[in-house]
C-alpha cells in the first residue's frame, strides 16, 4: 500500500491539514485514528489521506475531499465527533487546522536505473 493519496483528480479540489502534538499514552488512539481514515474513505467526496507521526508525537494528517461541502460534512459525521472529542481531552496536546483549495499539483518518479544505490 502507497503511503501518497492515489486519488486525487486534477486540481482544484480541497485539502484539510491536520497537525497535532499528541500527549503521552496511546489510549486507544492507534485504534481510533485506524477507524476515522475507514470512515473517512467511505464519506461522499473522499479523495485520499497521507499522514506521518514522529517519535515526539508530532503527525501531520492531510486528508484530500472534492468540496468544502464534503469537508463539513466529513467534520459533523457522528463517529468523527467522538473522535474529535476525545482528541480535545485525551490525546491532544496541541493541533492546528487548515483548509486550503488545491491549484496545482504535480508528482515525480525517479526512474528505476537511479533508484537503485
């Protein structure tokens, strides 16, 4: 499996930032974050999602969705409050949000000769 959204159509479409310093103990955190990238894949208007987190507990999420509308509603899904709510008062130490509209996108391929060491 890809660690880059596959998914994604030529622009415009719409990117939601996710940054977070998480807190100490997992808490059942890996299981929830595994559950919101399966429900978001199944939201009307879902394009993909990339995320890393490092050992300090800083991640960045980037989920893709075609429209501002499919963002709200993403954000008002019953199950993704729960998590939100349990982000804000067990796992979060710190996150920050950002929306912003895709107007150019591009991807490179190293070719397979230069790949190899």
């Amino acid at each position: 499996m890809s660690r880059f959204a596959s998914t994604t159509p030529e622009p415009p479409y719409y990117a939601v930032i996710f940054s977070s310093q998480r807190r100490g103990d997992d808490t059942g955190y890996a299981a929830m974050a595994e559950r919101m990238v399966e429900l978001a894949a199944l939201q009307r208007g879902f394009l993909g999602v990339e995320s890393c987190r490092d050992a300090d507990g800083f991640g960045i999420t980037v989920s893709y969705w075609d429209s501002p509308v499919a963002i709200a509603a993403w954000k008002a899904d019953v199950e993704h409050l729960r998590a939100q709510a349990l982000g804000r008062s067990d796992w979060y130490a710190h996150y920050e949000l950002r929306i912003a509209r895709v107007e150019r996108a591009h991807a490179f391929d190293a070719p397979e000769a230069a790949a190899q060491p």
